[in-house]
C-alpha cells in the first residue's frame, strides 16, 4: 500500500496535472447535470400523472441529481480524511487504518460506494446511449455489461475497508 502511494506520488508533476484535469472534468460534469437537471425541471414543473417507471425509468436514472449530490460529499470527505491530512508521522497505510477503524466512517464509505455503483450504473448506460449503442439486439447486453461494471467498481473499492477491518 506505501509503495504504491510512493510510486504514485513520485510522478510528481504529472500527478499534480491528473488532479487538475479531474478536477477541471468533475467541475464541467457537475456543472452540466445540475443543468440538465434545472433544464428538466423548467420543462415540466408539474409531475407526471403517469407511473414514474414508465419509459423504462430506473431508481439509478431516476436518482442522479441526488446520488451526484452525495457522492461530492463523498469526495469533499475523502479528499479531507486522506489527501489534505497530514502526513510527515505517519505512513499513507496508517491513515487508512486509522481512518477506517471508525465504523461509522467505514459503514459511510461503504454506503458511499453503493451510491457510487448506482450512479455510475446509468451513466454508462447513457453514455452508450449518446454514443448510438442502443438498438434492440446490443440493449440487453450493454445493459449486463453497464450493471457490471458498475457494481464492479462499487464493490471493489466498497471491498476495501471491509478488507481492513477484517485483517486488523
């Protein structure tokens, strides 16, 4: 785990230039959702009349303004917990163990994780969408290969302080 941070952080600049681009993006993609959904919304103040499922609304669709909401929140916290704290006594993996030796905060990045499958989980499937991918026979499978992917990712970093908490 040390090795690894080491090796990241030695990039130096160029790790400096990906948090600027990521953050550059996550400014441009939070901009843009809260935009759209500020544009849905002038379109039609009023709720539909019909079942909210309808047109093959999904609880991942139908709850992107919120999951975004909270996985920045996420961020802002981990961003806090691990990258801004500080670092000359103590090893990357010791923050870790110490940060995640709080249930509550462990149960909160779990959660945080599920919120983030969720999220990524439509958007894949939108992507592939905008990108023409959507025609009857391709639906069903970039459907499965959206799901994985994104409870893959979600359980695979939600995997994490689960994996702590169990070796220490």
């Amino acid at each position: 785990f040390n090795s690894y941070a080491e090796r990241l952080h030695s990039l130096g600049p160029l790790i400096i230039l990906a948090e600027i681009g990521l953050l550059f993006l996550g400014i441009v993609h939070i901009s843009t959702g809260a935009y759209l959904s500020y544009q849905n919304f002038r379109a039609r103040p009023a709720k539909y009349k019909k079942k909210k499922n309808a047109g093959g609304r999904t609880i991942s669709s139908s709850t992107m303004p919120y999951t975004g909401f909270l996985i920045l929140i996420f961020i802002i916290l981990h961003l806090i917990d691990f990258h801004f704290v500080e670092k000359t006594d103590r090893s990357i993996y010791q923050i870790v163990l110490e940060t995640f030796s709080n249930p509550g905060y462990t149960i909160f990045y779990i959660l945080s994780m599920v919120v983030v499958a969720v999220h990524v989980d439509h958007g894949i499937w939108s992507l592939l969408q905008t990108l023409g991918i959507n025609n009857l026979e391709c639906m069903p499978v970039l459907r499965v290969i959206s799901s994985t992917f994104s409870f893959s990712v979600g359980i695979g970093f939600g995997s994490l302080p689960v994996f702590i908490t169990l070796i220490t």
